[in-house]
C-alpha cells in the first residue's frame, strides 16, 4: 500500500518519538525519525529537497531548538516551501505567533491529539501539493518561452520540450503545437540547406565551364593550340619518311 505520505519527526525525547511515529505509521504515513534539531537538518540536507512532504518539529530541544531549525528550513531556497508543523508543550500565543511569523505551517501543542494530528498533517500536505503543482507548472512555463528563445536564436532541442508536452491541458497542447511548428522550421532549414548545397555545386560547375571557355576562346591559347597542331603535323610527317 502506497504511504499517505513521508513525514520527518524532530522530537528530543526519545518516549514520545516512537509515540509519535507509531502513531503516524498507523495512520498510513512513512516516517523518519530525528532525535534532536541538528540530526533533522543533517537528514534535510542529504535527501533530495522533495523527499519530505512535512515536517513535525519540537520546539524545546537542547543545543538546536526548533526555531532555530525553522529558521534555516526558510533559509534555505530548495527547502523553505516544505511546510513545518511545530509541537511543543509551550502552550501560549506568543510561541504560535512567533513559528507562525517565522514560516510555520501550523502549530499543535503536546500532549497532541491524534485526529486533530492528522487533520493538520492533511491539511499541510494538501497546501503543500498545490504549491508543487505550481512550482511545476511555472517551470514547464519557462521552458516554453525558453524553447520559443531558443528557436527565434536558431538554437533550441525539441526533446525538452517532452515533459511539457505530456500534460492533458492547455499548457499541454501548446507545447504540442509548439513542437510541431519547430519542426517543420528545421525540416524547411534542412530543405534549404540542401538547396544551397545543390546550388553550389551547380554554380561551381559553371564557374569552371565559364573559366575553360573563356582560356580556349583567348588569343594566347589558340596561338598554343595552333603551335602544337603544327608540331603534331611536323613530326607526323619525318614518321612517314622514315617509314618510307
């Protein structure tokens, strides 16, 4: 069974990190466990910026606490769209406005809820593939006007243009369009390419036919002609008198 999603826990204690990954692997999600702020930003950095869909984080840890984790989660330009929960037994506004403030998704306190857990997890999640979704579009968006770019330059590679293609809607059918203009484009530049070669040629051919008739219509080679004519004859004739 596909997970729900994947989800890293920051929590220090111990007790309540297997608690709450037991019970969000019962909930259907795939967890990774970090046991304090530095090992979680440690796993973030290793993993492929989309590897996570959520981040759980406790606030009170010991050296690196959880705003200081969230602070360089936000830092970070591939990570600072992946949403952040905070958890923590500190149970006054002033700490939900500050994560809040700071980037946080949401902010459950401890001892926390099961159902209202994953209630906020899904809700997350579900922000957080609207926003991939986007992020994803405007790329693909940029690789169209990169490819029309490149095309109006002479330069350009259809098979980018693949992914964008591939898409069941407008954004879809134009990069299809698009794909379609561009190669007739390069396959009217290989006619014409061609042309100029078979026209070169031909013009070759009669550069050369030009250069051999204006030599043999010259004075000079005439003269030349009619000089080797009469030594031909010369020598054609002492032949016959000594066969004679």
């Amino acid at each position: 069974m596909t997970a729900e999603g994947t989800i890293l826990a920051v929590e220090d204690n111990p007790v309540n990190l297997k608690l709450l990954k037991r019970t969000l692997e019962q909930q259907g999600y795939s967890v990774c466990p970090a046991i304090n702020g530095q090992e979680a930003i440690d796993i973030l950095r290793s993993r492929h910026p989309r590897a996570f869909d959520i981040v759980l984080l406790d606030i009170e840890m010991p050296e690196m606490n959880g705003y200081d984790v969230l602070q360089a989660i936000k830092e970070n330009p591939e990570l600072r769209d992946l949403p952040v929960v905070m958890i923590s037994a500190i149970d006054e506004i002033e700490s939900v406005v500050r994560c809040i403030q700071m980037g946080a998704a949401d902010y459950l306190p401890k001892p926390f809820n099961s159902d209202l857990l994953r209630a906020r997890i899904h809700s997350s999640m579900a922000s957080k593939r609207l926003r991939d979704l986007e992020l994803e579009y405007l790329e693909q968006v940029h690789r169209l006007t990169a490819a029309a770019s490149g095309l109006e330059a002479g330069s350009y590679e259809l098979a980018v243009l693949d992914p964008v293609a591939g898409r069941q809607d407008e954004l879809g059918a134009l990069a299809r369009v698009f794909q379609a203009m561009a190669r007739e484009v390069r396959a009217r530049e290989e006619r014409l390419i061609e042309q100029v070669h078979e026209l070169r040629i031909e013009i070759d051919e009669h550069l050369q036919t030009q250069q051999v008739a204006e030599i043999t219509e010259s004075e000079f080679y005439k003269r030349i002609a009619a000089e080797a004519e009469e030594l031909r004859r010369i020598v054609g004739s002492d032949a016959d008198s000594r066969d004679g």
